[in-house]
C-alpha cells in the first residue's frame, strides 16, 4: 500500500497523517508513507525553478507566492523558498504566508524597497480555496489585494492551485514513485 499526500511540507497534518498510518501498518504487507512536494532542497529548487518559468518576472512588478503558513517548525520552508526563488532566477519573486512567517508586512517592505509598482499574486498552495479567494483575493479590507491596492499597487490575482500545473503533478508523481 502506497500513501501519497498532497500537503506541500512537513507540518501538523503531516505528523497526524504519519501516525494514522502507522497504526495501519500490520494490516498491510507493506505501508509506504511518501513525503510532502516541498521535502529537501533538491525540491524547493525543483517547484522555485517551476515557479519562476511558469510566471515570470511581471515588467515593473513582482511574483508574490502566498502560502498557508504554520506554527510547526516546518514554516522554515517558506523563508527558505524565498531564497530557492531568487537562486532560480526570480530576482523580484517574494514569498509570503497567511498564517505564518514571512507574512504581509515582511513582503509589502520587500516590495517598496525593491521599487515594485505592480503584483501578480499566486496561491503557494495546492488549490485556490478559501486563502486564496478571500485572504489574497477578496475584496475585504484585510485581504493581500486590498492591502497592496491601499498601498499604491497595481494588483493582479490567478486564482489557480499549484494543483492545476502540469509540473506540479508530475513532482507528485514523482513522490509517488519513491514509494512504490
């Protein structure tokens, strides 16, 4: 039996998923457990690469990745992105969280400082669900895009998962491989 999870990095749900199967492991003749896409350096340079290619260097603007963010310790990964980002190419490519570290104030100085006028905002997650439809996208005055627009940006969204690109299914798949 092959278990492949679709989280983005280690994290609280991860360790809950690990522990769920582990308790299932004698029923099975054997119980692979695959790692989230964002697991070593070697995949954070993958998906950064991914993400620069894929979107580019907007003309006087920026690329901002906003991810989940968590308390686990696996928020290092965000941070870390930031670097693999620019590593890649991205030298006006930012990553931020909602919940987490580096968060909006960290990048909207990021963005002053490097002299961006303009934002493409993309959801760092796996689907555009409620993050991205309201904390980056929304129209309420605590959204990403609210907040950017307040501060003089031009803002655009894609409201489009990480899940609907090509070479992010096959990282996944990828991951699935090491495992069966």
């Amino acid at each position: 039996m092959a278990v492949q999870p679709t989280h983005l990095l280690y994290g609280f749900e991860y360790d809950k998923l690990k522990a769920d199967a582990a308790a299932f492991a004698g029923r099975f003749a054997r119980l692979a457990l695959g790692r989230p896409l964002a697991a070593d350096s070697e995949s954070l340079r993958a998906l950064a690469a991914c993400m620069v290619r894929r979107f580019g260097q907007p003309e006087g603007g920026a690329l901002v990745l906003l991810g989940h963010g968590t308390e686990h310790f696996a928020n290092m990964v965000y941070p870390a992105m930031q670097t693999a980002l620019r590593l890649a190419g991205g030298r006006r490519a930012y990553m931020g969280t909602v919940e987490g570290w580096p968060g909006f104030d960290e990048v909207l100085a990021q963005l002053k400082e490097d002299g961006c006028g303009q934002a493409l905002l993309v959801p760092f997650m796996l689907v555009a669900g409620d993050h991205a439809l309201n904390d980056m996208a929304g129209d309420g005055p605590k959204s990403w895009k609210s907040r950017l627009e307040a501060a003089g940006f031009g803002v655009r969204c894609r409201m489009r998962g990480l899940g609907a690109l090509p070479e992010v299914q096959a990282l996944y798949g990828a991951r699935l491989r090491e495992i069966v």
